[in-house]
C-alpha cells in the first residue's frame, strides 16, 4: 500500500486529504486548501450567467488565464498561487505528486467571534472568487454557494482513514499550521484531534465548546471507525440525500433535482444498479491495467537482466578491445623495426660510398701534389736538352691528371639528405575513421520520419527569417541533426542553410521583398529523412534598421536607441547600418540634429570591409556624397565628381536611395534631388553608411516609402545622365 500514498496527498499542501471535495476537472483537493488559493475577481469580468454549481462540468466557466485580470494578493486578501500574483518573499514548494505550488497564505489569528463559532463552519466566500485546480490549472469562478457548491469525496475520505489506520502511526494534530504536532485529545462533536496548544487556542473550555466531550486520541480513532458512515446530500439541496444518477451528467441526483431541477427531462437510473454497473467497469479496468503491471513487472526484471548483463559483456568487451588495440601497436612496432631496418641500410649505404669517394680523392690528391711537386723541381734545372727531352710527356701528364679532376670528380656521389619520407596520412586517416562498425550494424537500421514545420512559430523580419520545426508527435526514432534549405529568393535551386541539433533556426541577409521557399529533413546513422512540406515565407518589403555599434568606429557615440550618432573625435569617423541591401529599391533618410563649424559630413553605401578611420569615400569600398553648406560633391576611391551647389545645417534631412533593379544611386537634401545619378553599375551587398566627426550629429529614419518622384520602371530619372 505504500505506493498508494502519493495518491492520498494534496497537490496543496502535501498532507493525506482533510475533507476532499471533487473539482468539475476529476481533480480533488482539501477543502481547507481550496480556500486559501481562492482568488477573487473584479466585477466586471465575473459573468453572472455562468456560475459555478455541482451539477457538472458544463455548469463551470473555465478561465483563460491570460486574459484574466485578478487583484493581487493585497487587494483580496487570500494568497494567490500558481499563475496568479504572489508575494515574493512566498517560497514556492513542491507537492510529493510533482506538482509545483505555492503554500497558502497564513490567516490572521482567530478572532473571539471565530472561537465561538462550530471549528468546522468556515467564514462566507467572498463575491467573484476564482479558484483554480492546482493539477491542470483549469480556473472557473465560484457561484453564490462557494465551496459548498462543490461535491465532497467521502470515498477518497474513506481510503484515508483506512490507509492511516493501517500504518497505526501516532495521530497529529489538524489545526497546527506547520509542523503537526502529536494530537492529545479528540473532541467527539468536532470530530478533529487537537494538540495541547492548539486546544487552548481554538477550543477553549467556556461558553457553547464548553459541553463538547474530549477524548484521548486512540479512543476517538476507534470512535470515528465504528461511527456510522455520513450519506452524501446534494450539493443544490443539502437536506436531500442522493438516490438516483442522472445518466446525461453523469451524477448522482436527489429527488427533488427530478422534480424541479435541470434533470427534469433527463435520464436517471437507480443509484444501486448504476453503482453496481461503474464497479464492475471498474473492475474490468482493472484488471487489464493489472495484467500490464504483471508486463511491466516483467519487463523490469528483464531490464535488470540486461544491466547484468551489460555489466558482463561491458569487461569482456573491454578487454576485447584492449587486445585489439594492442595488437596493431605490435604490429605498429614491428612495421616501425624494419623501417628503421631501411633507414639503417640506407644510412650505411651512404657513409659507404662517401667514404669511399674519400679514400678515392685522398689518393688522387697525393698523386697530383707528387705530380705538381716534381714538375716544379723539373722546370727549375737548367739543361735545356734535358728539360726538352721530357716536358712533352710531362705537359700531357699534367693536362690528363686536371681533365680527370674535372669529370665529376669534385661532385658528392650521394646527399646528406635521406630520400625517405614517411607515408602516415593514410594509417592516420584509417585510425581516425576507426569506430565500431558491428555495434552499428546491430542497432534496427530506420531512417528518422520526415519533420514537420511548426508554422505558429516560423516568421519573418525585415530580411531575416526564423523557422521552427519538430518531429512527428509518435516518431520515436532517434535524430541525429537536421538540415535546413532554403532557395535564392527567386525560385532558384534550394541551398543548405543550416546543420545542427537544433530546431529552431534564424537566417539572416536575405532579399528584402522576396518569397523565399524553406524546407527541412532529418538524419541519423542509417539515413536520411523525407522533407517537409515546403514553407513560403515573404521578406519586408521596407527596410526598418538602425545603426551598427559592432562595425562602427570607438569615436562614435550611439543614443536614442542606436538611432542617433556623433563624434568625439575632430577626424572623420564611418558607422554603418546594421542591414545589407542587395536587392530591390531602397530609400532612408537622416536629419542633421547638429551642425557647428561648417562640417563636410558624407552620406551613402559602403562594402562590410570600408576603411572606418577616413571619409567615406576615400576608398573604393564607399560610394558617398559629401557635403557642407554651400555645396555638395560625390566620391569614391578618392574621386570627386559633379560639384553641385546646396549645402546642409542645422534641421536639413539627407536622403539616399539605393536602386538595385537599375543598378543607381541617388542622393536629395530636403526632398529635392541633389545633382544627377551620382553612381551607376550598383551590385552587390551595401550597407548605409555615413561618416562625421564631433561637429555634426544626424539621425536616421527608416522604413520609408520612395519618393514619389522616383517611378523605378522610368527610364530616365529626373536629373539622369544617359
């Protein structure tokens, strides 16, 4: 019976049931619990033609908790718990069924008018009250009878008592509010035990408590089980017992429910019959549902079964692989004894022939100094005749012994180097691909089932879109990862975007005003999934961005949300937008918030890699018009072009329209278009940029509409050169 226990414990306050009432969800709870996470609600939003009653489930307006609004546990005075509004020095615990709750409120100390009242009458529900099942979170609002609208579970009250006599343990006291104390006597007429604290506290010896008989604990636990078993009444008519069952609202009724009531027209059968019937349903249940206990039981002991025997064959396998591993070291070592063999022959074989080609120089070496030496001892005699009779034969010796020095003579036969390199990359490879092929073959090959897009949470913003999916809801197939592809935006071939765990998935820099068409499968060992269904998902059509505090220059400085720039510096400083354009037509502006000094501050598009210390423009990552305030003149890689007279100060706005489906660039300063298409042959990715220093502050505005003098079907822009 021990493991019924949990079954006989509030989901409140964790204690066995104290006068369990039924909840219109199947749910139950003590009564005493269910006052204290009663919230009460504002008038206008208790609906008077929707009431609580225990007639049914029907009879309940369940909540949505969302869209309630409840005044705060200061306003109500009863101590809210789960969704609803707590304090927040309240600690939240956790009922032994798992389900998370807060502990109720502690009530004020009884007043004098309460200790004259019967222990087990309860002060009135307050109007509008909410209660909520602490189980599956269902919220309904109570109607005019309060709690007493609700059934009681006598037969769960029952099993309580019968389950805490048999465990025989020592009786507490049930009006201690924390820690119960061992009861000492039992009041008969208020059938609860007390503690000696909290007798003298809420049953003192005076006034109409005063002939109520106490008795000692043991007494009054046999006293409880031999007293005669209270009949259920109705909840609509408390001095009516329950007699019959009303088959349409599946609930016992009283006569008078018959008579007058909604169950006039309803069927009802006798309260025996249909008692004797849901018994035996019961029983059927059961007896299937302990027939798979039996499988369960037997499945456990098989799994224990499998640790044994995982725990076996995890040492003999162990070991296996030991052995394994050793033997290609041995074999390892012994490839590595004859290429060290080879590597000594080779070795040998090398100090050999240099060696040899020693000796063989040493020994033409003394010939020729022998030779040199008695040529000169010849040439110093005086006797011509005699000189003459053999200075040919010397002269040709000379010539033959330097022709012999000069054929390769002088030339190393062999190299220091040895020729050996040692081919590992593949054995390297091979012990890296090394893994358990039989423990893969063993496991059921079945490719993952195909994933299914959650379209609830799969969206798009500006040119980013975020997908989300997941695997069918009775797959149980273990997945590996998932591989997300998207097409060009321009129903072009689909392209992998992502591979990974993960199941939610954002992509970034993609087209603006494009559908783009996603999908997504899945992969494990044996496979790969089926796709999904494909998803059609269109990008902004205007562009809402701000500027980039991660590219930009440390001199600038951000406000208003990354909206606003400046400077501290007197140099020209680039911060650029935090969204790339490269595709469609695209038009902001900024306002100039400060101007001092006469300033020449640029405005226009710029590569990721723009230099960030220079104007922009200087280089031939920006495309830009600088200005000041007489004149304006654009630049790119150092070149300045089309001087055109106008300038800015303080309040002018500056606007840049980007036109990737013409390839142009055009700049205005106060609506009007400043100069003629300042740069053609547009493509690829840009970003906003601008560059300033600490005399000028600007701020950007987007999501713009283009200007209503620019048509991008037009040939030929107002201002356009040809």
């Amino acid at each position: 019976m021990d493991e019924m226990e949990e079954e006989l414990k509030c989901p409140v306050c964790g204690s066995f049931f104290r006068e369990p009432i039924i909840l219109p969800c199947s749910h139950n709870i003590c009564l005493a619990c269910a006052r204290n996470i009663l919230v009460q609600t504002p008038d206008a939003e208790s609906p008077q033609s929707s009431r609580a009653s225990g007639s049914g489930v029907s009879d309940y307006d369940y909540l949505d908790l969302d869209k309630m609004s409840l005044y705060s546990e200061a306003d109500s005075g009863y101590g809210s718990y789960g969704g609803f509004a707590s304090a927040p020095t309240t600690p939240c615990q956790k009922s032994p069924n798992g389900v998370r709750v807060f502990p109720p409120a502690v009530p004020p100390p009884p007043s004098q008018h309460h200790l004259l009242q019967h222990p087990g009458s309860l002060p009135p529900i307050p109007r509008n009250s909410c209660i909520t099942c602490p189980q599956c979170h269902r919220s309904l609002i109570l109607d005019d009878r309060g709690l007493r609208g609700f059934p009681k579970n006598r037969v769960l009250e029952g099993v309580v008592d019968r389950y805490q006599q048999s465990k025989a343990a020592a009786l507490k006291c049930q009006l201690c509010e924390k820690s119960p104390k061992e009861a000492t006597v039992m009041c008969e007429q208020c059938d609860v035990f007390y503690c000696d604290p909290c007798r003298l506290r809420c049953h003192p010896p005076r006034g109409p408590l005063a002939k109520h008989r106490l008795v000692p604990p043991a007494q009054g636990r046999i006293s409880r089980r031999t007293s005669p078993r209270k009949i259920s009444t109705c909840t609509e008519h408390e001095l009516e017992n329950l007699s019959m069952y009303c088959v349409q609202c599946k609930m016992p009724v009283c006569y008078q429910c018959l008579e007058e009531g909604k169950h006039s027209t309803h069927e009802v059968k006798a309260l025996g019959a249909m008692w004797k019937l849901h018994k035996g349903q019961l029983s059927q249940a059961l007896n299937i549902l302990s027939d798979r206990a039996t499988e369960a039981k037997e499945f456990l002991v098989q799994l224990r079964n499998m640790v044994q025997h995982i725990q076996e064959n995890g040492v003999e396998f162990e070991a296996c692989l030991v052995a394994q591993c050793d033997a290609l070291i041995d074999a390892l070592n012994r490839r590595k004894a004859q290429l060290l063999s080879r590597v000594n022959k080779e070795h040998e074989h090398k100090l050999k022939v240099v060696r040899d080609q020693i000796q063989h120089c040493t020994v033409k070496l003394r010939q020729t100094t022998g030779l040199m030496e008695y040529c000169l001892e010849v040439i110093k005699e005086n006797d011509p005749s005699g000189f003459l009779q053999i200075s040919d034969a010397l002269i040709r010796r000379v010539h033959m012994t330097e022709s012999q020095w000069g054929k390769g003579t002088l030339t190393p036969r062999m190299t220091s180097d040895f020729d050996l390199t040692l081919d590992s990359g593949p054995l390297l490879q091979t012990i890296h691909q090394l893994d358990f092929v039989q423990m893969k073959v063993s496991v059921p090959s079945t490719v993952p089932a195909a994933p299914m897009l959650q379209l609830e949470e799969c969206c798009t913003q500006n040119n980013s879109a975020t997908l989300s999916w997941k695997q069918p809801p009775l797959s149980t197939i273990a997945v590996d990862g998932y591989i997300l592809e998207l097409d060009d935006g321009n129903g072009g071939q689909f392209r992998e975007v992502y591979v990974g765990k993960e199941t939610i998935c954002t992509v970034d820099g993609l087209h603006f005003n494009s559908t783009y068409r996603s999908r997504v499968k899945a992969f494990n060992s044996s496979g790969v999934s089926q796709y999904s269904k494909t998803l059609v998902m269109q990008t902004s059509e205007i562009a809402w961005f701000t500027f980039d505090p991660a590219s930009a220059h440390p001199d600038i400085v951000f406000s208003n949300e990354n909206f606003t720039v400046s400077c501290n510096s007197y140099d020209d400083r680039v911060v650029m937008g935090n969204t790339g354009f490269s595709r469609g037509v695209h038009y902001w502006e900024m306002s100039v918030d400060r101007y001092d000094n006469h300033p020449d501050p640029a405005f226009g598009v710029a590569r990721g890699d723009v230099l960030k210390d220079v104007m922009l423009g200087k280089d031939d990552k920006a495309w830009a018009m600088y200005v000041d305030n007489n004149r304006s003149w654009f630049m790119h890689n150092n070149s300045h072009t089309n001087r055109t007279d106008g300038g800015i100060g303080k309040g002018a706005t500056v606007g840049v329209l980007l036109d990737f489906t013409r390839g142009i660039l055009l700049f205005l300063i106060n609506d009007e278009q400043q100069g003629p298409i300042a740069f053609e042959g547009m493509e690829g990715l840009f970003y906003p940029a601008i560059s300033l220093n600490r005399n000028v502050q600007v701020t950007l505005h987007t999501g713009l509409p283009i200007p209503e003098f620019y048509a991008p079907s037009d040939p030929d822009p107002p201002g356009s050169v040809c």
